[in-house]
C-alpha cells in the first residue's frame, strides 16, 4: 500500500514552517505523529509526519511535481498525542514560533524531530529496595537485614546478597523501585505526618471546594504553604489524578527531592536542565506508561505528558526563570502551565508571598481566586534594616563594600554559634575591569558586555559565555596586556570574609558551580558545617535554614536601578524573600540589612515593610502612568545580519510595517534600539507595546513568515515577552 505523507521538516525557519509531501510504501497503515527520515533538497532530515492518506500508485504518478519516498520510518507507533500536538500548536501561535521548534521543545532529545536525536541514549535509573512488611520466618540475618532497609526507608538493591533479596521479595517484605540515579541517600528529616494547622486546613478546605480553578494563595513567609501543597497532592492522588509542581531554580527541587522522594517514592520524576538527556527520555517514557504521577521540576517541565492531570502547582511565580528566553519558541511557562490545566479542567494553583503584580491584579478582577494566608506556621519574624552607604561613616575602613553595621552584627551572630547569609547579585571576582594603560573598559568581543574577572586567571562574558585566559588576553584598544580590577563579584566577597573572619567558615553559591557542587554546599549549610554563605538570589528564596539570624543584600542598587519596567517588583520580591531567611523556627527575630546608596527611596522604605498591598497601590500607579504591563504588553522583534546595510534595509521595512499595525491598536507604541555589533554579526532591536494581544501577535506572526519583505540574510525573531521600557 502506499500512503502519501504531509510532513514538516526540522528545520526551524519560518519560510519553511509548513509541511512537504512525500510517500511511504506499508504493509499497514502509517500513523499520523510519528518521525521519518526524508531527503529534503539533498540533505537527510529528520521529519514528522502530520497527516497521513492511503493513495493508489496511480494517483501518485499523475501529480504534477515529483513526489520523494521517504527514507525509512523512525518510528512504529505516535510519539505525542492529541493534548501535546495541540500543545505545540499553541506554543506555535501565542509565541510567534515555527511548529517544528514547539515540538522540538516539547519532546525529549531522543524523541525530537531532529537528526541529532537519532543516537541518543535512553537513560538507566539506580534499583532500590523499600520496606512492606515484618515477616517472624525470617532468619536472624534477613530479620537484620530487613532492620536496616526500615531504618533506611531505602537501600540500594545491589548492597543485598541475592539469597537475602530473594527470600525478603519472596516474603512480600520489600519490594524494587527504581529512583534517579543521583538519589544514593534518602534520609528526608520532613515529618511525614505532619498536620495543618486551622488556617492551612481552611486554606486547603477552600482550594479544594473553589468553584474557580484558577487560585493565587498569597501566603506569608513562613507559613507553610509546602504543606498545603503536598496535602493538595495527596488529596489529587486519591481521586487517580497527575499532578505538575513547577519551581523557578533547580535549587528549589533539590529542597524538595528528599522530602518527595521518600513520601511518594518511584511515582515522582524530577526534570530540570541539570539532568542528562537519557534522564529525561527515561522519565519521558516512565510517565506514558503511567508509572510517574507527579512531575517536580523547572520550566521545561511543563511539558510533561502527563494523562489525567488534575492539579498544577506554581511556586514563587514572579521569578524570571520561568521564562524561556533561551532559544525558539520564547515561552512563558507559567502560561504554557495554565493552558494545559484549563484544558485538562485542573486546578491551577500559584503560591507566593510575592505574586507577580500581572497576576495579582488578575485575582483582584476575580480572574483568579484570590486566597490569603496571613499567619505563619512558627511565630517568628525578621526586622529589615537600611544602612546608607553614602555616609562614608558608616563604611568598614579598607572596604568599599561592607558596612559597619553588617561587621558588628556578623561578629555577634558567629559568636552566638549562628549563621550568615550575603547576597551579591554579581558572579566572578571582579566585575569591572579597566586596561591599565588606557583606562578602557574591557568588554567582550562578541556582545559587548563587561567581562568579569575569575581568579585565578580566566576573563568570562556572564551573558554570552565568551572567555579568554589572562596571559592570552591583550586591550582591544591600545594592546597592553595590564588591567585594573574594580568591582564586587561573589568570590571577591568570600575572599573579604575570609580576611575578617579567619576562623569562620565560609563558602558560596552560585551558577558558576556544578549544580551538584551547590547542592552539597546548601546541605553542608543546613546541617550546620558552614558559618558564612555567600550567593546570588537563589539564595532568596524558598530554602528553610534554622540557624540563620542575619541575611545582607549587599548591592541592592544595582537591581534597583536596571533599565527594566520589572526594576521596583524585583527590588521589593528580592527584600521580601531574603528578609524571610532569617529567623526561622527559632522563634527569634532575624534581621536583613540592606544597603544602598538610595537609603531615601520610597519603594525600599515600603519592602522594609514587607507590605505588598501597599507596594502594590505604589507600582500600579507608575505601571500606568508609564504603559506598562499589565496596562500594556510588551515585546520586541529581534534582528540579526552579517551584513550591516542588509539589517539597516530589514530595520527600515519592519518599522513602515509596525507602523500600520496602529491601524490595529492605536495605543501601539514602539522604538528601535542602536545598531551594535557582536562577532561576525550586527544586532538590534524594535521595542513594541501593545493593548490588543491576539490581532497584534496573528500580524507579527506574518512580519516574521514573510522574509520576502526583508532581505534573506536578515534573521528576524519576535520575542513576546520583554523587560525593557
């Protein structure tokens, strides 16, 4: 039989977002979402095939262009179904993407419509054993054995003889899960059969009987809003339902691994960009057999294809690392997350003590269920204390950075046998590094952004990772090869403490380490082996430590004062956060000093506070008088040429056709970017704010299929969610 097969291509570009006829000879029906290997214009491309129509070798003779035989099948049977292919088609059309780009996201690398996805590896899980039952016919030995494996609540199946294996398995003692290989010890110190307390009962109670499957819990600090999850997911396990938990950091997840693998065992899978692709295809094929019923993991999670989902957990949405700004399609996941509960009729909860303003206001229209929970579960609390580092007083002599406050409180905390936290929001050593000779700023060739210096000898681009060692490196100006450090980065810092407090010790966090390497750091720092942690804002938020008293925010200003609408959000989210480490379970007032240059500004005064309310009266009022989001979107259509004059034409014909789309939304605003350049290739960018979504993103969907309206060497991508003004 023959079947003639529409088939999109895996490349991502948009004038070839369409599908490509070809035909397959079967002895049985070929199915529509499975892959195949083409020859597209001389080349061996990976396909998948959309719509599949048995036809007569007549019919096929008779078209008038030539029609390809594919090449072989990749595939015997679909590899998504319906929900996730109109999952893509969604990703598709609210994030201005080609369709084989959503898919690509959506699958894991060993199943994606890509030729590089034919030799990846399906990954191999670690076997444990778990605990049933007791058994009296047991030996002295096995009775030990099964002791231990109890105590342990899991043990690795191949520290067991055989013989005792078999006989425990042939008495229904213990029975074999396989767990995430880099889970090698599970001892969660989580009360497994904690209760709620009233309010979270009531919060649990309402959740659960809302009428509105959209909820915002805005619940303070502390208040334990974990719990009410996890009985969330108890109650949605019970009635056979999936459910999705997404965290903003992979940090958060390491917090969590523990305390879910021990309490749902083999049913929980962890996806998060520190995983290896064998990991992912393993626990991709793990959920499609309906092994795993809950997902815990990072943005990309959200496109778990989990069946029956029945509730949707979003922790500290605000974060900016829910948002794909990586590579196509530019996703929100939060928004990916929410279509994918309303289309499975699940409930979509967002938890938070600082919930981003768009959604906040959303509750307050009654879009979602609004929920308080305003008492936290211990009755501590943290006292937020400015210091103004422009009173030259009140700086530690010899150090720029360190106030004589932070120093004094420091000294006090380590002699009461506490911890520390500092949160510098800079990686590297230094962060500003000037050639000696000429005094230029040393910027990286490719971007354009500072290099930051990283001891012992490495120069690195934090944006586009770009790095030189010190002896290859030369000032692009005048040649010389001197350079003057100024700046703090998180090792700078680490290398002050150590100078002040010899006897301390003190370590740090931050993505320049191995995601394990910080993983064993925050345990170290929570069962007490470190005194002094320093890091980025990962360590703001989500992270229960009991011995913490004091938490500084060193360089606030920086933050507040960034060319972002999201500038003053991100200021009072950070403070809120970060005061709420401190004083924690210990029934003991913690304090956060927060310096900064700007002691006088109104939007610090009122995060001391930790008032969202208010904060949320004050921004609200500048969001609209400035038409910014939520009042407007925004977004921006990126460009990008080798050549300069091609851009330059590009850039000319986008903005007279931006220029119509005021026939469209009148309230439409929009600038241009200069043009810069980075290695080989010139850049800029057309800023657009817009009240009218669906017509604005369905025209700008056509701007960037439509390249015979610019010039061929011009790549253009439109970005529908962006920071700046």
């Amino acid at each position: 039989m023959h079947y003639l097969l529409d088939v999109i291509i895996e490349n991502k570009i948009y004038s070839l977002d369409k599908t490509f006829s070809y035909f397959c000879c079967s002895k049985k029906p070929i199915s529509k979402w499975i892959r195949v290997l083409v020859d597209f214009n001389g080349t061996k491309k990976v396909g998948y095939v959309l719509k599949s129509t048995e036809i007569k070798k007549e019919q096929l003779e008779k078209t008038p262009y030539v029609i390809k035989e594919i090449i072989k099948l990749i595939d015997d049977e679909p590899i998504i179904d319906n929900e996730l292919f109109d999952l893509a088609t969604y990703l598709s059309n609210r994030y201005v993407s080609p369709l084989v780009s959503s898919l690509q996201a959506i699958l894991p690398p060993n199943l994606r419509p890509k030729s590089s996805s034919l030799d990846k590896k399906v990954g191999v899980f670690n076997k444990f054993v778990e605990y049933l039952k007791d058994d009296e016919d047991l030996s002295y030995t096995e009775k030990e054995i099964l002791s231990e494996i109890k105590n342990k609540r899991f043990v690795l199946k191949s520290k067991l003889k055989p013989s005792i294996l078999n006989k425990l398995l042939e008495k229904n003692c213990i029975r074999i899960i396989e767990i995430d290989k880099s889970f090698t010890n599970i001892n969660s110190s989580f009360d497994q059969d904690f209760k709620l307390t009233k309010p979270q009962e009531e919060v649990f109670t309402n959740i659960t009987n809302s009428n509105n499957k959209n909820i915002l819990l805005k619940g303070v600090i502390s208040s334990g809003k974990t719990m009410i999850y996890i009985k969330l997911i108890d109650y949605f396990l019970s009635k056979n339902k999936t459910v999705l938990y997404l965290v903003p950091e992979i940090l958060f997840t390491d917090y969590l691994k523990e305390i879910f693998i021990t309490r749902y065992k083999n049913i929980v899978g962890f996806i998060t960009s520190s995983i290896t692709d064998a990991k992912k295809s393993r626990i991709y094929q793990e959920i499609l057999q309906q092994n795993i019923k809950i997902i815990v993991g990072t943005k990309s999670a959200v496109f778990a294809p989990l069946k029956n989902l029945g509730l949707v957990i979003i922790d500290e949405e605000f974060s900016r690392f829910f948002l794909n700004e990586e590579y196509l399609p530019y996703y929100d996941s939060v928004e990916v997350a929410q279509y994918r509960a309303e289309r499975n009729g699940a409930t979509f909860l967002i938890g938070s003590a600082t919930p981003s303003l768009k959604r906040y206001a959303m509750a307050r229209k009654g879009i979602y269920k609004l929920i308080e929970l305003n008492e936290p579960y211990f009755d501590n609390s943290s006292q937020v204390e400015i210091v103004s580092l422009k009173n030259l007083n009140n700086l530690l002599p010899g150090f720029s950075i360190f106030s004589k406050l932070l120093i004094a409180r420091m000294s006090e905390v380590l002699k009461n046998k506490r911890q520390c936290m500092l949160i510098i929001n800079k990686k590297g050593y230094s962060t500003l590094n000037y050639c000696k000779t000429c005094g230029e700023l040393i910027t990286c060739p490719k971007c354009g952004k500072s290099l930051i210096f990283y001891k012992p000898n490495l120069y690195y681009c934090n944006n586009c990772g770009y790095k030189v060692l010190n002896k290859d490196f030369s000032c692009k100006s005048c040649g010389h090869k001197e350079i003057n450090n100024f700046g703090y980065g998180v090792d700078k810092i680490v290398e002050e403490l150590h100078n002040i407090f010899k006897n301390s010790v003190i370590s740090k966090v931050d993505l320049s380490n191995t995601n394990k390497a910080n993983e064993t750091i925050i345990n170290n720092f929570r069962d007490h082996k470190i005194d002094i942690l320093v890091g980025t804002e990962l360590l703001s938020k989500g992270h229960d430590f009991d011995k913490v008293d004091l938490i500084c925010l060193l360089n606030i200003d920086d933050l507040l004062n960034s060319k972002s609408y999201l500038a003053n959000e991100k200021t009072f989210d950070l403070i809120v956060q970060a005061a709420g480490r401190s004083g924690r379970n210990n029934f003991k007032e913690g304090v956060c000093i927060v310096q900064t240059f700007n002691s006088d500004n109104k939007l610090l005064k009122i995060a001391s506070l930790s008032d969202y309310d208010l904060f949320y009266q004050y921004e609200m009022i500048n969001r609209k008088k400035l038409k910014h989001p939520p009042f407007f979107y925004v977004s921006c259509f990126s460009l990008s040429s080798k050549n300069e004059n091609n851009l330059k034409n590009t850039l000319d014909n986008l903005i007279k056709i931006i220029h119509n789309l005021k026939n469209i939304d009148e309230n439409l605003i929009f600038y241009s970017k200069k043009i810069s350049k980075s290695g080989i290739n010139y850049l800029t960018e057309v800023i657009i704010k817009y009240k009218k979504q669906e017509e604005i993103l369905k025209f700008c969907k056509k701007i960037v299929s439509s390249p015979e309206k610019y010039s061929f060497s011009t790549r253009v991508v439109f970005k529908p969610d962006v920071e700046y003004f």
